[in-house]
C-alpha cells in the first residue's frame, strides 16, 4: 500500500513544492487537506485536485500560530475521520544579506514561520498520531540546512533547526508507529525561481553536480516515498534531493 485512502496535511500547499507535492499524493489516491495562509491558493489548488477527481479540501492557516495549526489538525480529523501523513513544507525565503544586516524582525519573522511553524504543526499532528495508533511525517528542509548557505544565514539556521528537530522526534516516537522524515531539495525550478534571468539560472544550475535545477515533481517523489510505507524502516532520514549539489 501507498498512500492511498490515507488523509495527508501539506502546508504551504497553494504555491510550488507544497502544490506539487499536494497533487502528487491525491493523485497516488491520499485524502488531501490543502493548507496555506493564503485563501485564494487553497481554494484554486484543492478545486483542481477534486476536478482531476481526486480528494481535497481547503484550509487556510497561518502555521506560524499554534491554535491555527492545531485547528488544521483539527479540520483534518473531522473532515476525513483521521489523520495519517503531515508535509510541513510552508516556509519563507528572506533577501540576500550578511548577517550584520540581518534586521532583528527579519530573522524573527524566519525563525517563526521557517522553524517554529513546523513545530507547531507536528506538535499538533504528533498528539494526534500519539493517540490514534501512528503516522508518518515529512518535513521541508533545505540543502541549505545541511551546508553553508552565504547570504542567508537565518534562512540555513531555519533549516539546520528543522533538520535537528526531525532527527530528535524520529527518535523519541520510533516505537509508537510515527515515522519522522525530512527532504532537503537543492535549487528547484519553482515559482519563485522562474522569473530570474538565463544567466543567474545558469549560475544557480551549476551549482548541483547534475549541471540543472531540480523540478517540483522530482521532490514531490521524494516526499511520496517517504509517506508511504515503500519507506517503513525510515526514519530520521534526511533526504537530499539536490541533483548531487552537497558531493561538489
Ligand atoms: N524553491 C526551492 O528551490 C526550494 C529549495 C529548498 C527548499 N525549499 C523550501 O520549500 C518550501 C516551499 O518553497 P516554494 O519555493 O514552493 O515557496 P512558495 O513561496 O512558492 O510557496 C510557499 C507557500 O507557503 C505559504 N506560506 C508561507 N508562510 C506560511 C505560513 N506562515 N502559514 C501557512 N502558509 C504559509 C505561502 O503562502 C506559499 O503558498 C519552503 O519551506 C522552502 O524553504 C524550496
């Protein structure tokens, strides 16, 4: 078995990775909760999974505030009856900066979203899986939180948290049926990176040992693989997907 007829939360699921990542799973047959803070992403992304005639509904959610995140939770189990898989994927990318010129508020408003967010949201989906018998958890890392990524140091220690953050909770619930994973994509030809110019796409390319950017699909895989049970004796696992960018 898949991950199918499981219901699955994907954060930060109305844009890119989580989109992506979104469509995959119903595809593969999950029950999708589509969570974003953003009202108008939700209500577009779950419509056109339910129109490929697969299972979603909407839910709009700040992730960075607990009860939000407890709500989702929440929304999940009585939407669907339960709640078996959860990718935390919603984070945010701050501007180019050394870390001098890091404004206080900025490197909040990351450490927030980017690290606190996913706590919160397993803190709420581990309550649940405690109670009801397991489940499997992907989080959204970065290859920027297993390597330097200059420039973008709040941005890496968001990420190196979360990498720590999986790593520890794997092992406090390997015996209660949770599995705790997380996927660490190198540059990815998302939404965000299309609008650059050839020539710092090209820098960005050379980057990963493959010489391209990843694309969404290719980690959306990884995710799959690892919320479905073709990965049952993984956990705490840190998955790059990187076209083999930390090698070089
Ligand atoms: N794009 C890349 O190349 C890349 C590489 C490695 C890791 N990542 C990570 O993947 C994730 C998604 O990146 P993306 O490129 O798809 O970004 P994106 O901006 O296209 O999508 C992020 C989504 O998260 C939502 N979001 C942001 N803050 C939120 C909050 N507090 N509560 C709920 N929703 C929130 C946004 O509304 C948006 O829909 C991020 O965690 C990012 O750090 C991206």
């Amino acid at each position: 078995m898949s991950v199918n007829g499981r219901t699955a939360i994907v954060t930060g699921a109305g844009s890119g990775l989580g989109e992506a990542a979104a469509r995959r799973l119903a595809g593969e047959g999950a029950r999708l909760v589509v969570a974003d803070r953003n009202p108008d992403a939700v209500e577009r992304v779950a419509k056109e999974i339910r129109a490929a005639g697969h299972e979603a509904v909407p839910f709009v959610a700040d992730i960075s505030v607990f009860e939000q995140a407890r709500e989702l939770v929440e929304f999940a189990v009585s939407s669907y009856g339960g709640l078996d898989l959860a990718f935390n994927n919603a984070g945010i990318t701050p501007r180019l900066v050394d870390v001098h010129e890091i404004e206080p508020q900025d490197w909040l408003d990351v450490i927030r979203v980017n690290l606190t967010g996913v706590f919160f949201c397993m803190k709420a989906e581990l309550s649940h899986f405690v109670d009801h018998g397991g489940g499997a958890i992907v989080n959204m890392a970065s290859t920027a939180g297993v390597m330097a990524h200059a420039g973008r140091a709040a941005y890496s220690a968001s990420k190196h948290g979360i990498v720590g953050l999986t790593r520890s909770a794997a092992v406090e619930y390997a015996r209660r049926g949770i599995r705790i994973n997380a996927v660490a994509p190198g540059p990815i030809d998302a939404p965000s990176a299309q609008g650059l110019p050839p020539e710092i796409r090209a820098q960005i390319a050379a980057k990963t040992a493959m010489n391209r950017p990843g694309t969404m699909e290719e980690v959306a895989g990884v995710v799959h693989f690892l919320l479905s049970d073709e990965a049952a004796f993984v956990t705490g696992s840190v998955y790059e997907a990187n076209g083999g960018q930390t090698q070089l």
